[in-house]
C-alpha cells in the first residue's frame, strides 16, 4: 500500500468520525483533520511522481 492510501484512509477515518461527532466543534475539527489527510496524500502523490508538479491549466495560462 502506498503511503497516500494510507493518508487517504486516515481522511476517511476522520470523515466518519466527523459525521459521528456530537457538536459542532469536534465535527468541524474532524472535518480540518480530513482536509489535511486529504493534502498530505495529495503532496505524497506529487512527490512519489504520480502527478505533475504544475497542473495543465496553469501551464496553459503561461503559454498564453
């Protein structure tokens, strides 16, 4: 398993916890920690060079 798997099953994680939370404050803080996960895994993916640095809307835009 890669290690943004990983990161995305903690976003999963927190996701449910957020749905199961009594409160909006513990909802809301599940909710960033998801996010977070949700990036990381997104970083890990660029760094293991699964996805380009620079998104193809961008570097159309340059070209322009």
């Amino acid at each position: 398993m890669k290690q943004s798997d990983i990161f995305r099953d903690n976003a999963d994680n927190c996701l449910q916890l957020a749905e199961r939370a009594e409160g909006q404050p513990a909802n809301k803080r599940y909710s960033r920690m998801a996010s977070a996960w949700t990036a990381l895994a997104h970083e890990q993916d660029w760094l293991d060079g699964e996805i380009p640095p620079v998104t193809r809307r961008f570097a159309q835009q340059r070209e322009a």
